[in-house]
C-alpha cells in the first residue's frame, strides 16, 4: 500500500510528462581546488523507492569529474566520500530535471601531530583492523617504530579494496599508560586503501610529524553545541539549489554545505572560509534558526521556481518552525531565556491552497504536519488539510502522529474510538495493527483524564 501510494504521487508530477533520465554531474574537489586520489559519491533513497532502480556508486575521474544518471523521480541522497577528507550526505529532489551540475568542494580532515610513538609500550596499544580480519580488534595488526620515526603495522590481504580503523590511539579519560596528553589522529582514525600491488600484502604507515596532504584552511573548530561545516557545494544553475536546500532545512537545519556564488580552480574563496567558520550552526542560539526562517520567505519571493520547489520552500518553513520549538522546551529545561517567535501564517495559507497533502518531502520531518494544527489553533483549513494526509500519506510515521493528536484533540467527542473518522480509516489503511491498538489506548488514556 505505502509504495502503490508514493508512485501515485511520483506519477501526478509526470501526469502530462514523459519522464527523461535525468542526469546530475560536476566535479568533487578539496577546499583549495586539489584533486582528491579518490572520491566516490553513491546514491540512496530518502523514503520509499525502488532500491533495485538506485544508481550505482561513482568514482571520480583523475579530474574529480563525476555523473550520475537517475531513472526516475523521487527523494535522494548523495554520500560523497573523499580520501583524507569529511564525508557529506547531500539530499536531492529528482522530478523532470535534464540536468543538474553540482561542483562539490570536501572540508579535509584535521589530523594532529602524534606523541608517544617511540616507545613499544603505546605501539602494542594501537592495532589496525577491518574488513581483512573481519574487524576482530585482538587480530588486529600491532604497529611497530622505524628508524625514520615513523611507525607502521603490514596488512596480510588480497583483497583490492582495504577498509581499516586505527584503535588505541585516544585522549582525555582514555590516555595510554603512563601519558598525560595524546595527540594521534582522531580518536578513530578509518580510511580506505586501494591495493594496487601484486603483493598478498599493504603496509600502513604514519609520520606523526607529517603535514596531512590537504591543508583544513577552516580556522574555527566548532565546539560542543556546534556542527562544523563538511562541505561546500555550488549549483551552476542558481536555481537548481531549491531541488536541495529546502530538503536539507526540513530535514536538520544543521550546517553541513553551504552554497558558493562562483566555483573556481583555485578552490573556496578565502573570505568565504572565514564567514563560514564564523557562522557554524549554534544549537543554544536562536539566530540562525530565524535567519533560515527569513532565507525561505525571500526565496519563495524567486521568479520562475518549480512548482515541487516552492512546495519543498513552504515544507521547509514549518520543518524550521518544529525545529524551533523543540530548541526552545530544551531552553526552558534549562532556564535559558526565550525570544518571541515570529510566525508567518500566509505560509500556512499556501500550504492549505497548493502543497499536495502526499508529499513526501513532510516525510523527512514527521512532527512537522502537527505544527499545522498547532500553530493554527486547530483552524479547519488545517484540520481538514491534517485528515487528507491521513487518508494519503505514505509515510506511516506522518499517518501515526497525525492519527494520535486528532483522537487527543476530539476524544470528548465520542463515546468510543471505533466511531472515529480517524480509526476507521487507519483500519481501511493497514488494517488492526499496532498504529490501531495505539490509537484506542490514546482514546481510552484521555478519557480517563476528563473524568479525574
């Protein structure tokens, strides 16, 4: 039922369309515009898809080029992976596009210099294991000190691919005998090896006091209530972004790309890294929070948008507004200070008027649908536009949380919750399953509340 749903939907975007492959192609570089040895972008679907349809994963070319092709329409979401670098998940909407160019711009990892590694007494802590012994940490290959400072441990394989994490080398708590402070890569250090040799064996070797091939050009780390940035990314067509962005702020207003105007060889302009590393998401600050509020209303103010990227703009709005009052119960738990929220209610309107009740971009948040019952004081227009995604939504999570406030907000209505609208058709839709017995334990909670 919920994949036969999804496609009615995906079909009612191409109802007078012949669906075109669609294809997405660009370049994935590091910050300064290098070439990475290898990065790989692959595709997974974000909701119900045919997985057997899903593009297979691309590996750059020696000039970071890549392309890939989709067979149809739906929500996706591209991993790009970069050796030495941050990984990043973009999430697309593929509808009727021809093409979209995306150039895609890795954050490289910060290693720090190690300490410590001349002494055999931290080498037999520190093991590489993987997928070449089946990630058994007592197997794990011990590393050993060279003569050049450096240490290494040797892999026994034939495999042609190598994936390996480095335990052992840890601060804080968790220091190595006899050390006050430990400065390794990362707590757990993992990366992919390509093994070209003709050897049943590769050899991993670190220089503590080596510089990593790609300087991290980000100044500012972020800290315990910040998310750092993880990547760069630039649509060559402006709009073209609306197939992204909205999708991204619906799903986490985290920072984890931010758009450039131009892309360029040289790589991320310098007052572009500094701006960026000085506005990393603060999850105790209400700043950014209403400057994405603002950034949606100015861009549904765009000439010429899509009908399926205004609607994902208009998602996103209320995504951020659930966003918002989820930050602002944890403020309260901790006696921080609240700002007024400023709510656009003709966004609600358009809703209500032109976002098809089936979209599945309400998927990505599956509380956000009850901010249109809240923040409307349950108006009809939202009570009714709340009904028809319970009778059409895919999503059962949607389905639920709507099914479940609506039994809380009319339980003194009924005598018995098989009388309900909402029961009936939950029971026309799956049957009596769990989301059913939920919803008469709802029914029977709040009718025990009106008779305290």
């Amino acid at each position: 039922m919920k994949k036969t749903m999804f496609l009615s939907f995906l079909l009612s975007f191409t109802v007078h369309l012949s669906y075109a492959q669609t294809e997405v192609s660009g370049r994935m570089l590091s910050l300064n515009g290098d070439v990475m040895p290898v990065a790989t972008v692959s595709v997974s679907a974000i909701g119900p898809a045919n997985i057997l349809t899903l593009p297979e994963k691309v590996v750059a070319d020696d000039d970071g080029a890549y392309t890939i092709s989709f067979a149809g329409p739906g929500l996706y979401s591209l991993t790009v992976r970069g050796v030495f670098h941050k990984t990043v998940s973009i999430p697309l909407m593929v509808y009727d596009q021809d093409q979209v160019d995306i150039t895609i711009y890795l954050v490289p990892e910060p290693y720090n210099n190690g300490e410590y590694f001349d002494q055999q007494v931290y080498l037999e802590w520190i093991r590489a294991f993987g997928n070449f012994n089946d990630y058994d940490f007592f197997s794990g290959e011990i590393f050993r000190a060279n003569d050049d400072g450096s240490i290494s441990a040797f892999i026994k394989t034939e495999l042609d691919t190598i994936r390996y994490q480095i335990r052992g080398l840890a601060n804080g708590v968790a220091v190595l005998p006899g050390a006050d402070k430990y400065f390794p890569r990362g707590t757990d250090f993992e990366a992919v090896l390509y093994n070209t040799s003709d050897a049943d064996s590769i050899e991993l070797r670190f220089h503590p006091d080596k510089r990593p091939p790609y300087p991290y050009l980000l100044q500012n780390e972020a800290n315990s209530q910040q998310v750092p940035i993880r990547a760069f990314v630039h649509f060559h067509n402006d709009k073209d972004k609306f197939w992204s962005t909205p999708l991204q702020m619906v799903r986490s207003s985290r920072i984890s790309y931010q758009p450039i105007l131009k892309p360029s060889d040289s790589g991320v302009p310098k007052d572009m890294l500094h701006e960026a590393s000085n506005q990393m998401y603060d999850f105790l600050s209400t700043k950014p929070m209403s400057s994405f509020r603002n950034s949606v209303i100015q861009d549904l103010e765009e000439n010429n948008l899509h009908s399926q990227q205004t609607s994902a703009l208009l998602i996103s709005y209320v995504g951020l507004i659930e966003q918002q009052r989820s930050r602002e119960q944890y403020l309260q738990r901790t006696g921080r200070e609240l700002q007024e929220l400023q709510i656009h209610d003709s966004i609600f309107d358009r809703i209500f008027n032109t976002v098809d009740p089936r979209n599945p971009v309400w998927a990505l948040k599956n509380d956000a649908p009850l901010i249109l019952l809240e923040e409307t004081g349950y108006s009809s227009s939202a009570v009714s536009y709340a009904e028809r995604m319970i009778r059409q939504h895919a999503d059962d999570m949607v389905v639920r949380n709507l099914v479940l406030r609506l039994i809380e907000r009319r339980a003194d209505e009924f005598k018995d919750v098989r009388n309900m609208p909402y029961y009936k058709w939950i029971v026309e839709r799956y049957g009596e399953n769990n989301l059913a017995r939920r919803a008469i334990i709802t029914f029977e909670r709040m009718q025990q509340e009106q008779t305290r």
